[in-house]
C-alpha cells in the first residue's frame, strides 16, 4: 500500500540502511538516502533488487550527496521528509589510529543530521542506530536471568578496559543526540536502536564488516576459537525495528535492545551452528580449537585489537529484547537462523574461499 510519507535513511550503502530502505520501499513508503558520492546509486540499486525490489520500486530511490564530517548537503536531504532513520556510522575492521576518525563523524555527523532534521519543521520523528555497545559496556558479566535491559548505559570510566574505537563513538553518539531533543529538539521526537551484532544475508559481495565472523571461520583464518561472546540479530528483523519505532505511538523518547531471543551467544556456539547447520564440504575449515584466556591475554600484548577485546573474555552479557517485543510486537528471528543465512549468502557471493 503506498504512502505519502518521505523517509531518508542515511548510509543506504550500508548493509543495515540497504534493508532498511528494502523495508520502507516493501511498505510503500517513499524513499531517500544519503551518499558520499552519487556513483554508490548504481551499487545500491542493484543490492535492492538483489532483495527482492522491483525495478521500479529501486529506480524511485533518490539519492542526496551528503557527509557525516561536513554541513553540506543535510538540509537539502532532510527538506520535505516525515521521518529520517539515521543509520549512517563508520565501521571498519581495522582499527584507526586516532579514535576520532571514529568519534566525530558519529557524534557530529548525528547532530549535523538532528539539526538539519529540526531546521525542516516537517520531520516527525527520527530513529538513530546506536549499538548495544551503549547498553553493556564497561560492565560485568551477568546471568541469564538477570540481563541487561534499556535502563542500562555504558560506563566509559571503568578502570582496566580501554573502549574500542567503533563502540566509544556509538556511545557519544546516543547521548549527543538525546541531549540534543532534550534541549534543542522542540517538537520533533527521538527513538533509539541499540543493536547488537547485526549478521544475516547480505545483498551483494561487499562485505559487512559485522559478517567477518562468520566469513573468518569459514575460510579457516580464524583458527582457534577465543572464549568469547556476544549478542546475535538478523538485519532483516533490525530494519523492521527501526520501521516499528518509527511510527509506534509508545516509542517516542524510548530506546530498544535489538537482539535475538538467545541474549548472548558464544564464539564456539556460533562454530557449532555452522557445523550442525551446513554440509560437511561447507563447514570443513571451521575451527573446533579452543583458544585459551591466557594465550589471548599475551597476545594482547603485541596486538592492540587483541587487547581491546581481552578484558571480555569469559564475560556473559545478556541482554533482554522483552521491550521491542512486548511494546512494540517485534518478533526476531533466533541467532541459529541469522548465523545460517549469513553462511549461505557468504557463500553465494563468493566470499567463502
């Protein structure tokens, strides 16, 4: 059924923007995305179709040049919207030098798009992707029985653990833009996603730097596995999320944990999942090795990314999905069938050696 609504979704190169406008398009909503520069519309369009968009429905996608580091370009992006899902973040899999690189670009360009959003008087209200990062970090472990919930926010002051770049400006990010509405947001409302690693097929042979998990044991080149965790969810079910918070009357100034009903999946369960959910010849290089906590702390030593994650190993964190789903009828697919379909999609586009 169409609608007369405008969403702009930034970053719609990404893999988590590409389903979110995927979604929107499948709605009837009309449609429009941010890039860096108006050659990814080729790509883009082409990752809808890969989806299951008609070509008409890719081809009326429009496309605004527009960059989390500069003014340019926002306002004209934002004019004439209902609502904007700001997915838009830097993620890479290596680890920058100056965690600025990460830092402000998220924390401004979150701003850039809030006020350019506020500027318009048309935006309604606007979704910001932050992470799960936002929500547990800095924290113990806990029990299955007690997770971490909404209410929970990350401790950037823990003594001993240093935040990874990537998390630290999700963070940032999420309390710039709430104090933002807070003080400057006037009538427009503010919704927040906290996802945690977002796997499942991807649309194209670009990889999504939260699929190199999988793909690392796949190919083999993660040969033993470290005591690990974290928490799992389909892209597809964090898109219908975004859309759910956009428009549900309850979430206006809520936030919402984006996980799979599993809470907290470890690094070896997910290896098992490949090797119980995929044929021999696909699983055959999948590590079953165990890594122990010691060797990873001295590696730790000559290898800052190690070191980063170190603090974590053995740490539990659950965490509840019970808001999303009780407010806002959100029904996440398991981790078992996110991990299997990023598998499978790996695999048909090649990226599985």
């Amino acid at each position: 059924m169409e609608s007369d609504e405008t969403i702009l979704v930034t970053g719609g190169s990404g893999f988590l923007g590409s389903y979110c406008i995927l979604h929107a398009l499948k709605q009837g909503y009309r449609l429009r995305t941010t890039v860096r520069n108006l050659k990814q519309s080729t790509g883009i369009r082409q990752a809808l179709r890969n989806g299951g968009a008609t070509t008409s429905e890719a081809n009326s996608v429009r496309f605004f040049v527009a960059d989390l580091n500069k003014d340019d370009g926002w306002e004209e992006a934002c004019a004439g919207c209902d609502f904007i899902l700001h997915v838009a973040s830097p993620l890479t899999l290596v680890t920058p030098k100056d965690e600025n690189e990460f830092i402000a670009p998220a924390r401004d360009g979150t701003l850039r798009v809030l006020r350019a959003a506020k500027k318009t008087g048309t935006i309604k209200r606007v979704v910001v992707t932050s992470s799960l990062a936002a929500v547990i970090f800095g924290h113990n472990a806990r029990a299955a029985n007690d997770p971490f919930t909404e209410e929970d926010w990350a401790n950037l002051k823990t003594p001993h653990h240093r935040a990874p770049a990537y998390q630290k400006s999700k963070i940032i990010a999420e309390k710039a833009a709430w104090d933002f509405i807070e003080k400057e947001g006037g009538k427009m409302e503010l919704s927040v996603i906290c996802p945690c690693g977002i796997f499942g097929p991807i649309l194209n042979s670009k990889l999504a730097a939260s699929l190199d998990l999988p793909l690392r044991l796949l190919n083999g080149t993660m040969t033993g596995i470290p005591n690990l965790g974290l928490g799992v969810v389909d892209v597809r079910d964090v898109a219908d999320l975004h859309l759910l918070a956009m428009k549900h009357p309850k979430a206006e100034g809520e936030r919402f944990i984006a996980q799979s009903d599993d809470r907290f999946v470890w690094i070896k369960d997910v290896a098992e999942m490949l090797r119980t959910g995929l044929s021999d010849g696909d699983c055959k290089k999948v590590a079953s090795w165990r890594i122990p906590s010691f060797v990873v702390r001295v590696m730790g030593h000559f290898d800052d990314a190690v070191a980063l994650v170190a603090p974590e190993l053995g740490k539990a964190k659950p965490a509840s999905n019970e808001k999303a789903k009780e407010l806002l009828g959100w029904q996440p697919r398991s981790a078992k069938e996110a991990i299997l379909s990023s598998a499978a999609s790996l695999k048909e586009y090649g990226l599985v050696k």
